[in-house]
C-alpha cells in the first residue's frame, strides 16, 4: 500500500511540474483563462461548428495560395464585385458570415466586417480571432 501511495505522489508532482513549465513557458494557455475576444470575434474552435460562409480579406496572391475551402475573396480593392457574390450566396441559403484575413494584426478583416454590417444588417457577421494563422493547425 505503502508503494501504491508512493506512485501515485510521484506521477501527481511530475503532472503538476509538467503543467506549470508548460503553463509558465507559454506553451499551454492557462485553463482558467477566457480567450481575449473583441466585439464581433469569434474563435476558430467555435467557426468550425458553424457552416459559415468565409470570406477572405487577404491579398489576392494569399488567397491563390492557400484558403479555407469554398471561402469568397473579397478586399477593399474588389468589394464590389465579392459583394454581389456574397449577397447571392447569403440570399440563397442565410448563415453566419466569418472574415478573416492574415493574423491578429491585420486589421483588414474588421475594416471588411464593419462593411457588411451596414451591407447586409439582417446578416450575423463575425471576424476570426488570430485570423488565417489561428485557423492553421
């Protein structure tokens, strides 16, 4: 009973040094804390639940490159036209709409989202938090 004890004592105090070098190295988000989320935000974890249209505010040279499947592109150099493709597929079927550009920093999204919101105000829009580098694995 005695070794029982001594076990389990030793692989809670590896656990708990592992937690907090992880925790401590920024490794591993702390479990208490929320994501910090600006209005109108939403997580990628939560994005994948949603069948979202996307549209992506990246360069047209990011999007040719890589994008999320089915996303439209739309920038401040093409709205326009990506509205009109985007009021077509919102009328067709109404679901959320999630803008994301490049990463946290770029702030194209929200300029884009602010956009729609007076376009489109029956319409539930969100930007992605961390944007295309949050949604990578």
């Amino acid at each position: 009973m005695c070794a029982l004890v001594k076990e389990f004592l030793l692989i809670a105090a590896l656990t708990c040094v592992g937690a907090a070098l992880s925790i401590g190295t920024k490794r591993a988000q702390a479990p208490w804390a929320l994501p910090e989320l600006g209005p109108g935000e939403i997580l990628a974890i939560d994005a994948r639940s949603l069948d979202p249209i996307w549209v992506d505010a990246r360069s047209e040279e990011a999007f040719a490159e890589a994008h999320i499947a089915d996303a439209l592109h739309m920038n401040e150099a093409t709205w326009e036209t990506g509205l009109f493709d985007l009021m077509d597929r919102w009328l067709e079927t109404p679901r959320p709409i999630i803008v994301y550009c490049s990463d946290a920093g770029c702030s194209t999204s929200k300029k884009i989202a602010a956009q729609l919101r007076e376009a489109l105000p029956d319409a539930e829009i969100y930007t992605l938090n961390g944007g295309w580098a949050s949604w990578q694995p």
